[in-house]
C-alpha cells in the first residue's frame, strides 16, 4: 500500500458510502473494515472519522502516542466500544452501522460471535483470577462455543501447549509470571480460533526481561498467518512482524505504510516527534 | 386516616428525642472504646477488642430489657433512660468503629507532614488529625443516626410512648379492619418521613466533601463502610 | 440458673429456624437486588435502588406490624404466621443493607474483567456467573458472616409479634420465676454464645480471604 497517500477520506456522517471512491482498496477484502469510525465521550472526541481496515494474513502495528485514540480504535474493531457513528464489517458483512441515515445494532449474538471471530489480549492480561491457567482457556471453549467438559479440556490443553504453558495448566494466575500470564492469555482468545487477533499494547505491562517470551509466540502466530492488529510501543516489533505500521493521533490516521519505510523516513512530522519518543524509552 | 396519623405523630417527638440522645451518647461511650483499641498497649487493645465483639453481638432488645430491669433494683430508671442508655451502649462500638476508620484514613501521611513542620504528637493529633477525622466522620455518623432512629422502635417494649407505643393504643383501642391496616401503614410512613430529609442531608454533605478531597483515594473506602456500619433495621 | 437455660433452650430451636430461612432469603433476595441495581435496564435500577433506600428508612418492627396486624385486614388469605411474618420481615427489611455491600463487592471487579469476559464471546449473564460473581464472593463473604449476626439479632424483635424464640420464652418464664435480671442475662449468653465466635469467624474470613488471594479485590 502505498505511504502517505492513503489519507482518510473525511466524510459527513449523513452521507451514504462513496461507491468505489476510497476503494482503491476494494481490490483488497478486507477481514475487517471498520469505516468513518467516530467516537465521542460526552465532549471529547476520541476518533475523528478513522477508514481502517485489515485484510486476511497481514500484520498491522498501530502506534500513536497516549490518547491519540489508538486503543480507542483497536476496542471499536471487536466492539469492546461502540462507535458514536460509523460502520463495522466482517468477511464484507456489515456487522454493525452507528449514526447515520439506517443505523444496525448488532444483536448480542452477533456480538457475541463478532468477538470470537476477532479475539482480544489485554495489556494487563486480564486472565480470570478464580479460575486456573486451564480453566481460562476452557471458559470459553464450554460457554461460548459449547465444548463438552472433556473437548474443551483436550483443545485447551492444545492451545497452552501451542504458547509453552501445558505443564502450568493447573496454576492460579497468581502463581504465574506476568510474562506467563499474558501467554495464557493469548491461549485463551486463540482458543476460540479467531479470525484476527487484536493486541492491546501486550508487553507494556511486563518486565522486560519477561517481554520476549511473548514476542515469540506472537511471531509463532504470525509464521502460522494470523492476521494481526496491535497497538504497541515496540518499534521493534513494528519492524520485524508487521507488514503494515499506521500512525495514529489525535483521533485520526496520520499515516499508514511499510513499518520499514516509516520508521526510516517519516512523511509527517507527528510520526517523527512520536518515533523519536519511542526510540529513546 | 387523618386522625390515626394525628395520634402517631405524637409518638415522634419521643422517638426523635430518643434517637439524639442514644446517639450523642453512643457517640460519647465510642471515646474510650477507641482508645483502647488504638493503644499502644496489647493488652488494653485486646481488652477493646472484646468489648467490641461482645457488644456488637448483643440484640438491642435484649440489651434493652437488661439495663432496665436489671437496674430497675439499684437506679429507679424511666423507660426512657433505660432506653437511652440501652441503646447508646449497643451502638457504641459501631461509633468506635467509625472514630477508628476516619483516624486511620487521616493518619496515613498528615503525622508525617505534622512532624515536619514541628508539632509535637499532641499537638499534631489535636491541630490535624482530629479536624480531618472528625470531617470524614460526620457522613457515617450520620448514617448512624439513621440507623438509632430505626432502633428506637422497639423501645415501645417497655413502654416508651413513642410512635410505636402510638401504634399499639390505636390497636389495642379499635377492633380490627382497616384501622389496623391504616395504623401500621401509618407508622411506616411515618418513618420514611422521618428519615428520609436525614438521608438527604447525609448524601449532601458527602457529595460535598468528595468534591472537596477530590483525588484524595481514602474518602470512598470510608463511605462505603458507612454502610456496614448502621444501626439496625430494627433492633 | 441452670433452670433458666432449661427452660430458654426450646426457643433455641425456632431462634435457629427463623435465623436460616431468613438468612438464604436475604441473601438470595440481596444478590438480585445488587445485580438489579448494575442492570442496564433503567426501570429495574431505579426500583432496586428505591427499594433499597425505603427499607433502609423503615424500622424491622415497623414491617412486622405491617405484616402481622395490617396485611390480614386487606385480606383474610394475606393472614400469615408470625413465624413467616418475622422471616419475610428479616429478610426484606435485611436485604436492603446486605444488598448495598453486594452491589458494592460486584462494582469492585475490575471492568477490565468484563470486556475480557466479553472478548472470549461470554453474555452478560454467563460473564456474572463466571467471571464477575466469583471474584465479588471474596469481599462478600465477611459481610455475609456479619449479616448473618445481624439475622440472629433481629429474631429477638420477633418476639414482639408473638413469634416464640428466645426472647419470648425469657419474657415468659419472667412471669413465672420473677427473676428478670437473671432470666435476661442468661438469654444474652445464648445470643453472645453464638453471635460472638461468628464475629471472630467474619474478621478470619476477611483476614484469610485477603491473604491468600492477594490482589483481588477488596471491599473495605
């Protein structure tokens, strides 16, 4: 895709779609579009009109500095927050449309099945502390997706086997490291085998020492062509697994391209200011 | 119905006095309570500790027919002392809780700042603990109140003429039907009038102070055992 | 003296009674409230709250008169016990406060755990019931234990509407001994016997609880 040149088109709320316009993209299916995404919170404005979308097998890095709306954005992709106005689609389906002329809100079922599709990892794992390293993973084999007992236990097993936890299956998250907790974690949603994986900034939390434990099972995900979004302040993350880097601020993609392309020579003078902070933590 | 109210209310000015009485001295009888809880001593902070668990797990009712006839032989007590003390005695370690709380939330970093600025420990305990603890204090100690107005109605069981003791003449007066159903409703009204003006206040004053110690993070821990501490509903 | 206790200990019997079917309903009534009072229903919030505020307002015994004298007048077939008179009392009047602490023990669940509930495809209700009640058990418990002492205390007031536990049996047997100061000291020690270790055993539980899950969240 190519740098820079891919500004947003703003658009009104009231208009209908533009017919082909934006979709130099069309050529490309999206797994997951999200379009003309606002979001406002009583007076602020988190998202400005933001186009993004993912298409199957690519890896994105978002980065932005902190309330540029990047986390903001990545929770609107599986409706962990609901857009002021805007339209969510899956596989080309429309999953959800905000505001508008016909706005569509998506059943709980289909919000349900929109978020196993599109899993999540928090930055602060979030595992379920009542609940062991295996019981995680098996909630939502059983509850969601209707495993009996003995299913779930054997494909959860599988997933913490995948992420190099199987012998810690009977801990209580307390017992395990952060760096642990968070592949467990990753374990959890991947057991729902969802279609894109959404990453909330999942290393910032950890000790560094603990961080690459978890690069490295990201990058197994990545070998395996799972289609990945992450926000994250890992420069070197951008650089070695995402095929795409957007740079987010104040709302709005400032610009999005190859990581390598961006990290060497930033079109805009946000991305640079922002590189040059990233660079130095 | 408008008469049966009108021989309620004659029971509320008992029942208010009551409950102010009880209160400021369940209020009192916290004092020391809390001193020997906060002592540096173990075992007067044991001794404190006991008491406590003691008298909280003692029914008010009970407590109610204990000091009255039990001191009916020494002390001739009128209802409504008995009451009075009963249930200032009752309550007090819930008092002594609530003293206790709002000195520890202060204590945590205003010693330090008294220190530093070189008041001695009376000195720093009397200029700026106790102003902030009493301040954080006041929300539950109101919601105690609430709770002593409550538990004045039982006071009726020996004899109090309060709104309950109201209640029971217009029974024991009629013979049944609606002036049963108007009576008891009554005396619930009653109640919801009362305190409700006191809640409204109470929540007021909150509102205020959390505005006031905004980003102060003990504030909120305060209040919400607020609520565990409250006089009973009933008894 | 030991004849006091003799003739107290039958009330036991129905103090215990009254004290367990009022204590499951409270609590099984308090959690629907504290769920109610989370809902994203508008009307349910508004009337569990409300709920909550009257029956804080309005004394146990002030509902047990409505209940025992007043209900019958409406109807005859509304007549109830005073036994079950005094257990719907308890536990409407108790709810109200236990139902607060409740509410307060699920607000404290981080919200981060619900969108992580959300994200593995949980519904609201299967995110309560996995997910959010568990975690809100651990700062319930102790103020479950201390509602429970709050239950005993209030069979006393039973009394008052004829219920024979404790509390009547002494007054009774007043009547008949003429020893009132040693009748109700010894009707104190049946209520302190019980009421004082459960105080103990509540201030364990936080203590234990806060322990040995270390970071969950605690209710203060």
């Amino acid at each position: 895709m190519p740098r820079g040149a891919q500004q947003p088109v703003r658009q009104r709320e009231s208009e209908p779609p533009i017919e082909g316009l934006d979709r130099s993209a069309a050529a490309v299916s999206y797994v997951l579009h999200i379009e003309r995404a606002v979001k406002r919170f009583g007076q602020a404005t988190a998202l400005d009109g933001v186009d993004f979308g993912v298409a199957g097998g690519e890896r994105v890095a978002i980065v932005g500095r902190s309330g540029s709306g990047k986390t903001t954005l990545l929770r609107c992709l599986n409706l962990l927050e609901t857009p002021t106005s805007g339209t969510l689609s899956y596989e080309g389906r429309v999953v959800g449309s905000w505001g508008g002329p016909s706005p569509r809100t998506p059943s709980r079922r289909e919000l349900s099945q929109h978020r196993i599709h599109v899993g999540m990892v928090f930055q602060r794992f979030e595992l379920f502390p009542h609940l062991t390293a295996l019981g995680n993973v098996m909630l939502g084999l059983r509850r969601s997706l209707g495993y009996s007992k003995h299913e779930a236990r054997e494909r959860a097993m599988e997933q913490l086997a995948l992420v190099g936890l199987a012998e810690r299956a009977r801990a209580h998250p307390h017992e395990l490291s952060g760096g642990q907790q968070q592949r467990v974690a990753i374990a959890r949603s991947l057991a729902m085998e969802p279609k894109v994986m959404l990453f909330d900034e999942p290393t910032s939390a950890l000790d560094p020492e603990l961080v690459d434990e978890v690069l490295a099972v990201i990058l197994k995900l990545a070998e395996r062509g799972m289609t990945m979004v992450a926000v994250t302040h890992e420069l070197a993350f951008a650089r070695d697994v995402a095929t795409r880097m957007v740079v987010v601020d104040s709302g709005e993609i400032v610009e999005q391209g190859p990581p390598g392309d961006i990290i060497h020579s930033p079109a805009s003078p946000v991305t640079h200011s922002l590189l040059r902070r990233l660079r130095l933590t | 119905m408008a008469y049966v109210m009108r021989q309620i209310l004659v029971g509320v000015p008992v029942t208010l006095l009551l409950a102010v009485l009880a209160w400021i001295l369940c209020g009192l009888l916290a004092l020391p309570i809390t001193g020997l809880v906060r002592s540096r001593l173990l075992p007067l902070r044991v001794l404190g500790d006991l008491i406590t668990m003691f008298v909280r797990g003692v029914p008010e009712l009970v407590a109610l027919f204990v000091v009255f006839f039990g001191l009916q032989q020494y002390v001739s007590l009128s209802p409504l002392d008995a009451a009075i003390i009963a249930f200032g005695i009752v309550e007090a370690p819930f008092a002594s809780e609530i003293y206790r709380a709002s000195l520890t939330t202060v204590q945590r970093g205003q010693r330090d700042a008294a220190d530093s600025i070189g008041l001695n420990r009376l000195q720093g305990f009397v200029h700026v603990v106790l102003p902030q603890a009493v301040r954080f204090a006041i929300p539950p100690m109101i919601n105690l109140f609430i709770g002593m107005l409550n538990l004045s109605s039982v006071a009726a069981a020996i004899g109090v003429n309060d709104v309950i003791q109201r209640a029971n003449f217009l029974m024991s007066a009629s013979t049944g039907g609606l002036r049963f159903l108007a009576t008891t409703g009554g005396i619930c009204i009653i109640y919801l009038v009362m305190v409700a003006p006191v809640s409204y206040v109470s929540r007021l004053i909150e509102r205020r102070m959390r505005r006031d110690l905004f980003g102060a993070r003990a504030p909120r821990r305060l209040w919400q055992r607020s609520i565990v501490i409250r006089g009973s509903g009933a008894a | 003296m030991s004849s006091i206790i003799t003739a107290l200990a039958p009330g036991a019997t129905v103090t215990l009674e009254l004290t367990g079917i009022s204590c499951a309903l409270v609590f099984v009534l308090s959690v629907a409230l504290a769920i109610g009072t989370n809902s994203r229903v508008r009307a349910v919030g508004i009337a569990c709250r409300r709920y909550v505020d009257v029956f804080r307002s309005v004394p146990l015994l002030a509902i047990l008169y409505l209940l025992f004298f007043g209900l019958p007048t409406v109807s005859p077939a509304l007549a109830l016990s005073a036994l079950w008179c005094s257990v719907i009392g308890i536990a409407v009047s108790e709810a109200a406060f236990t139902a607060e602490i409740y509410a307060g023990a699920i607000r404290s669940v981080s919200r981060a755990q619900w969108d992580a509930a959300a994200s593995i495809g949980l519904s609201r209700r299967q995110a309560y019931w996995r997910v959010v009640l568990p975690q809100a058990a651990v700062p319930a418990a102790a103020p479950t234990i201390n509602m429970l002492i709050w239950v005993i205390k209030d069979t006393s007031v039973a009394s008052l509407i004829t219920v024979n536990e404790l509390t009547l049996r002494a007054d009774s047997l007043i009547n008949i001994n003429a020893r009132p100061l040693a009748t109700y000291l010894v009707l104190l020690g049946f209520y302190v016997v019980v009421t004082v270790p459960l105080g103990y055993a509540g201030r364990l539980v936080e203590r234990g609880l806060m322990a040995r899950l270390g970071g969950g969240a605690v209710l203060q």
